[in-house]
C-alpha cells in the first residue's frame, strides 16, 4: 500500500476543521475533490476515517487513532521547516568563540548581547584566552573564530583585520592633566606609568612611541591584563595607555579617558580555521563586531578632531 501525500494532508485538515467545506478552502481545491480524496484515502486504507452526523463529520476510532500519527508527522516536517529557515537566517546552532581578554571583558559581551538578541536558540561559548592559545585552538577547530593580536602568518588559520581602533589614556581624575583635551608622550613625563606586560603587541607600540618622543617615563608597574592596567589608574597609582575597549568597559568618575597622540592603533586580527567554509553565524559575528569597532574609532577620532 502506498499513501498519497494529498490524500493524508486533506485528511489531516479536514480532522482540524471538521468540515470537507472548510478544508477545500484552505486547500484551495473543491469540496467534491476533497470529498474524492478522503474516499480514496479510505478505499487504500480499507476501513472508514469518518462517519456523518446530520452535516456534522464524526471520526471514527481508527481515524482519530491515525490523525494521531499524522499531525505528530506534520508537526516534526513543521519542525524540520523551522530549523531550516532558522539556520538560513542564522538564528539557530552553536558559535565557539576565543578572544582575548581585553575583548572579552568588553566588546565580546556587547557583541554577543547583539548577537543573541536575534539568535536566541544559537548556543554561544567565549573563552579568554592569550593570541597563541588562540591561534592554535581555532586552527584545531575547537573554535569557529578568535579574535586576537599577532604579527605575521599562523599555519592553519585565515587572518582577517579587523577595524583599527585608537587607544586612549587613562588618568586618574584628580591629576592635573585630567584636564587636557588631548595627551601627547611629553605630558606624562615622569608620571607613575602601568605597562601591559612585555609579550604584548601594543607595549611595544607604546615603548616605540615614548622612544621616539625621547620621554622618559617612571614605570612603576606592569600587568598583562588591560583591565588590570585601568583598575590601577582608578585606584590612583598611575596613568597608562590601552585600548579603548578595557577604558570604556570600567568607566569610572575616578578616571578619564583622553584621545593620545600620535594616534596609537589597537590591532586586532579575526582568526578562522583555513580551507574550512564559515558558518553563516561567524559571518555574522564578525559583522557586528566589525561595526562595534568602527563605532568605537569613529567616537575616539571625534574626540581627538573636537580636541
């Protein structure tokens, strides 16, 4: 015996309905057609779907039985149609993400707040983690995409940049140069200075910038973590220069933010697996954060032009 597909979807809404007038409606088909493939459906099926009461249609107890079986069909083909769709506009599935600390603390949570707004069924994972770990992991595909800060190529990964952001400095509200617009390397002459620790890629644009200037500056400190660096100036110990992200994450009336010059890029690179096709999610991930990042320059750079 094999059932047609027309036949068990005019049952299934005529049983919804309860009349052949109505589901030759919905259908779009005459009551009289309707009424041929419920007679076919039951002639293939041997036995009767449907008994008459007056005008009324009274399903029999193999009908019901059966409408059981079809409407628990249809619903998992609903199903099936929704993941679809969903998976289409991106709005179901899972994103592993890496990125390191200074995002992770800031920008990831805004981008992933974004993200899940209209994705609430996408399972998100972020883990913190330094640029090598990132590099080596996403290579590995234990994660979809890394967000982090390397020089040259990585075996095994695709590297795409991201928008520069400039970094800021941060300086306790009660020093006197709290007041200046702008900071350049010569106002923090001999102030107490917080470094990120010496395996960062932006110390080192900060040192190279200080030598340049021939500043001297009175290091009194180094941590490897951004946020680190601004909780130090907050508690009033030094001044410091990062990234605009950790700054505006722990804003606080205790400190303030300041655009630097020469403008200082905080460079951040978005890592995929190579040879692998990414995921309509990543795609999307990167897109917002993408524009969180230009959002950030363009009001940093309206500071420094209206400074």
């Amino acid at each position: 015996m094999h059932l047609n597909p027309r036949q068990i979807e005019a049952f299934r809404v005529v049983m919804m309905t309860g009349s052949m007038t109505v589901a030759a409606e919905l259908l779009r088909i005459t009551q009289p057609a309707v009424s041929r493939l419920i007679k076919d459906l039951e002639a293939d099926l041997e036995f009767r779907l449907f008994r008459r009461d007056g005008n009324r249609l009274i399903p029999t107890q193999e009908g019901t039985i059966l409408f059981a079986e079809v409407d628990r069909f249809f619903a998992g083909f609903d199903r099936i149609e929704k993941i679809a769709a969903n998976l289409r506009q991106t709005r179901s599935g899972s994103l592993r993400i890496a990125a390191i600390g200074s995002l992770s603390l800031s920008c990831m949570t805004e981008a992933i707040r974004q993200f899940h707004a209209d994705r609430p069924a996408v399972d998100v994972t972020l883990e913190s983690l330094n640029s090598l770990s990132i590099l080596e992991l996403v290579a590995g595909r234990h994660f979809d995409i890394g967000f982090a800060q390397v020089g040259g190529e990585f075996p095994g990964v695709d590297l795409s940049p991201m928008p520069p952001v400039e970094a800021v400095c941060v300086i306790p509200a009660d020093y006197e140069i709290a007041r200046k617009p702008v900071i350049v390397p010569e106002d923090l002459r001999d102030l107490p200075f917080i470094s990120l620790g010496k395996n960062s890629p932006f110390r080192l644009k900060v040192d190279r910038t200080f030598e340049a200037a021939g500043v001297r500056r009175h290091e009194i400190l180094e941590t490897s973590l951004a946020a680190s660096v601004v909780a130090f100036v907050t508690s009033r110990l030094g001044v410091s220069v990062v990234d605009p992200f950790s700054a505006t994450a722990f804003a606080s009336d205790r400190f303030v933010m300041r655009p630097f010059r020469p403008a200082l890029t905080f460079d951040i690179l978005a890592v995929t697996p190579s040879h692998h096709h990414n995921s309509r999610l990543s795609n999307e991930f990167v897109r917002i954060t993408r524009v969180l990042f230009r959002q950030i320059h363009a009001a940093n750079s309206s500071a420094g032009d209206a400074a």
